[in-house]
C-alpha cells in the first residue's frame, strides 16, 4: 500500500462521511475512489456496447 497525503475540503470529508457505511475516513475515502473507478470503467464499456460487429449469418 503507497502512502500518500492529501488536503481535503472538511465540508467534502464530512459529506462523505455521512453518506459512506464506512468505519473511519480512510476506509470511506477509499470506497469511494474505488466507486469512482468501476463507474468510469462502466461508462468506458456502456460507450463501447453496440459497436462491435454482429457475425453474419451461415448462408444455406
């Protein structure tokens, strides 16, 4: 695990706070980054979906 420090807005930490389950900051900060991610990965493949090439049909 890398540490690293990071100035946060309170209002922001608060925020997060009261709507994360989390047990403390650190935990609540890192389910959010990880939330933040899959949602752009997800946003990636939504893009993605409907793009590939459908395989043609066996001629009889």
């Amino acid at each position: 695990m890398k540490r690293t420090t990071v100035t946060l807005p309170q209002e922001l930490v608060d925020e997060l706070l009261d709507v994360a389950p989390a047990k403390n900051k650190k935990q609540a900060v890192v389910e959010a980054i990880q939330e933040r991610i899959k949602r752009k990965k997800l946003e990636a493949l939504k893009r993605l979906a409907g793009r590939g090439r459908r395989p043609r049909e066996a001629k009889a």
